[in-house]
C-alpha cells in the first residue's frame, strides 16, 4: 500500500438548514483498499458520496485524490481524474442496448480523443472499450438487449460496468446490493470481491455479512459524525457501534 491515500478528506461538513448531515468528518482511503461506510438510516451516507463525487457541494472542508486537492472540481473533473460514482438506475437510458449506456460513458472519458479517429474505427474502439467494461461485470453476453429489459441485478451490474467505462480508479458505490435477491446479491458480492483486485472502492452497504466479508476497513457514521474507523473485527465488536448501530440487529454478531 503506498503511503499516501488514494482518497483524503480533512474536516468536512454539510447542512442543509439546522441539519448536519456532514460534522467534520475526515477519512483516508490507501490505494486498493475497500472502504466500507455503514450507518443507521439518514446518517448522511449519501450526502457524502453526493460530495465526494461532486454533485454536491461542501460548506466546508477538503477532499483530496490522488494527492491532489479536488474540493472545488466539478463532477465531470472528478470523473476525468478517475473518480466514479456508481450512476443510480434512473441514469442508465432504459430505451438504448446494454452496449450503448456503457459506450457512452467511455465517449465521457475520452472527451474529444476518439476525434482523431475515422467514426468508423472511433466507433469500434469504444465499442472495444465496452465490451470490456461489460465483461469485467458479466453482462457482455447482454450487450445487445435493451438497457430497460435488464433484471434488477443486471441493472446493477450495469451501473457498475458504467463507472468501469469512465476509466475509475476509485468507484463510489451507494447499496449496490439494495433491493436485490439473495442470487443477484451473491453475484454482485463476488464482483465487488473480483474488483477489489483493481479498484479502490468506498463502499456504502447496509448489508452487514455483505459488508463484513468485503471490507478491509469500515467507517461507522451517526447524525454526519465519525464515531469508529477500523478493522471489520474491531468495528463488530465496538461497543459504542453495537449501541449506535449494530445494536438494532440484536446480538446475534
Ligand atoms: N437535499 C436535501 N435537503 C434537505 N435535507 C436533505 C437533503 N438530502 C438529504 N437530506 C436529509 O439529510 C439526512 C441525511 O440523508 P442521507 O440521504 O445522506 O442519509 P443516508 O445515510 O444515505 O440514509 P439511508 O441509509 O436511508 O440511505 C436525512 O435526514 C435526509 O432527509
Ligand atoms: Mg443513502
């Protein structure tokens, strides 16, 4: 692991009105670490991908990537230097193929690269491109159908293939698992594990045996606070975790 992380974030905060949803929280994700953050419901999990994806912006506080200080970029910079979200379902274009939703995120990367092509090879090299990112989720054998025939699970996947297209090194995931049977959740568990091997992901998960069987480290958020950052046995067996929020799922653990 290199000594500088990957993700840094010093200090942040976020209101909306009298409402922190963001209370000085800080976070260092090393290179090729999955990161998970679990808290209850309205914790402010999602207003803080919302920020470190860019689609929201901070009151105050800094976001670093990659060493450099990213806290005024806008989503697309973000998304350039290699920073992705994982699009929610009503992003992918349900009316066009599999195939189609994955190219055009790889068309967002590459800006006006792909110019300097014929359109015929520039076409095929995205299609190439694709093709890649739908094999890595397991969907290339449904890169014809129509994005909206997918299954829930495969619509996950392939949220997932679009943030692989757009050239991440980090991918910020929010419940991938959400709303997911028992099979498509072991699949998407299994990708999650096969992309560890080349991404560094933070990882929003209310599915603890999903959560503890993934993470290298989790991060507990309460009411926009950090209350606990550890090893997936330390945080299992915290106290003050257990009554904050594990505690709602009784013993058992
Ligand atoms: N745009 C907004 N304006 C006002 N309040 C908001 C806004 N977005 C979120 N909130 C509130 O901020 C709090 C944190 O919401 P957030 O969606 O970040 O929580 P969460 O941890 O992702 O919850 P969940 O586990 O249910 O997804 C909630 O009380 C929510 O109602
Ligand atoms: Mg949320």
């Amino acid at each position: 692991m290199s000594a500088r992380p990957l993700l840094s974030v010093r200090g942040l905060s976020k209101s909306f009105g009298a409402l922190k949803v963001t209370d000085d929280f800080h976070l260092d994700v090393p290179d090729g670490e999955l990161h998970a953050i679990i808290g209850p419901n309205g914790a402010g999990k999602t207003s803080l991908i919302h920020q470190l994806s860019g689609s929201l912006k901070s009151d105050g506080g800094t976001i670093s990537f990659a060493g450099k200080d990213i806290t005024r970029l806008s989503m697309v910079e973000r998304v350039r230097r290699g920073l992705a979200r994982s699009f929610q379902i009503t992003s992918i274009l349900e009316g066009f193929s599999v195939l189609e939703n994955t190219a055009l995120a790889v068309q967002a990367r590459s800006g006006s690269s792909f110019r300097f092509f014929a359109p015929a090879a520039s076409e095929a090299a995205l299609n190439d491109q694709a093709m890649a990112a739908l094999a890595r989720v397991g969907l290339d054998d449904r890169a014809e159908r129509r994005a909206g025939s997918l299954s829930h699970g495969e619509k996950r996947q392939l949220e997932i293939a679009i943030a692989l297209a757009t050239g991440a090194r980090l991918l910020l995931l929010d419940e991938p698992l959400a709303g997911t049977g028992h099979e498509e959740s072991t699949l998407l568990v299994e990708l999650m594990r096969a992309l560890k091997a080349t991404h560094t992901i933070v990882l929003i998960e209310h599915d603890m045996d999903a959560v503890f069987a993934l993470a290298d480290r989790v991060s507990v958020l309460v009411s926009g606070r950090l209350i606990a950052t550890g090893a997936p046995a330390e945080i299992r067996t915290d106290s003050q975790v257990r009554v904050a929020y594990l505690g709602e799922e009784g013993a058992a653990a």
